[in-house]
C-alpha cells in the first residue's frame, strides 16, 4: 500500500520529483560533456508545460508527471496547449515510494526540432465530482494512455530524447 503522504503532501512530493529529475538530467549532460544548459520555470500554470529546459541550442517544453512504481495508474492528462509549444514532451517518471528513486522514465514526444504527436481528442475530468459526484470534462486537457509512451529505465536514454 502507498504512503499515504504522496497524496496528503503532494505539492512537497512534486517539488521534490522535480528537483530530483533536473539535478539527474544536468548531471547526465554534464557528464556528456554538454554544458550550455537553461533551466527555465513557468510562473503560471496554464501554458501546457512545467519546465523548460535548453541544451545546446535545443529548448524542450516538458510536462512532467510521477507516479510511484506500483501504482495502478494506466493514463494521465496532458494540457492541449503543449501541443503549441515547439519541441514540447511529457516525461511521466515513475519512482519507487521509499527511496524516490527512478524506477522507469516514460517518453511522449517528437524529436528535436519537431512538433508533439498527436494528442488525440479523448477529453480528460476533473479527478473530483462535484456535490453530486459529477466530474466536469477539461476542454484544455486530453487523456494519454500509458502505452503510448515509450519506456526508458535511463536518464542517458531521456537525454537522448530531449537533446539528440
């Protein structure tokens, strides 16, 4: 069973994710002997994405999500608007509840220099009802399944990806 404060302090665990994937990212490019690096932070969350980050020329709009390994998570929301953003991803990072470490790296994108796939036109729901338990749709929001993602267990592989 999961501990219960990945959802009760899930703000503190996203920052936490967060910080952990760019310390691992820098530290593989710095290690690749790539230096150029920018680390960019949207101030408003409404623009599709979390993170930019450049390397070398290249800037990728990333929308990170985390799930812990074990969970029963099959599919996840991404906002319609990262699909306008040039070089635009989602890196869904699975790690495991005790240690925090990455277990599995999920990939949607297209190669640097290209647009996002298609993000199809399954609109995603609020995860909490209303007072009758009805869950709105999220016109900015379309529901990605998991296997429609490709599967790294490496940050060198993610690098890869973004980078080229």
């Amino acid at each position: 069973m999961a501990d219960k404060t990945h959802s009760t302090e899930s703000k503190l665990r996203e920052s936490v994710i967060e910080h952990l994937f760019l310390g691992e990212l820098t530290r593989t490019l710095w290690c690749q002997g790539k230096r150029d690096i920018e680390i960019l932070r949207s101030e408003v969350d409404n623009s599709g994405y979390d993170i930019v980050v450049g390397c070398n020329g290249i800037m990728r709009y990333i929308q990170l999500k985390s799930s812990y390994a074990g969970a029963k998570t099959s599919r996840i929301g991404v906002n319609l608007r990262l699909k306008n953003k040039p070089d635009g991803c989602v890196i869904w990072l699975w790690f495991n509840e005790k240690t925090m470490d990455f277990e599995k790296l999920l990939w949607l994108g297209g190669n640097p220099g290209k647009t996002m796939l298609d993000l199809g036109d399954k609109m995603a729901r609020h995860s909490k009802g209303d007072q009758s338990g009805y869950k709105a749709e999220r016109p900015n929001q379309r529901v990605i399944n998991k296997g429609q993602f490709s599967t790294f267990t490496s940050m060198n592989e993610i690098a890869q990806e973004l980078f080229g």
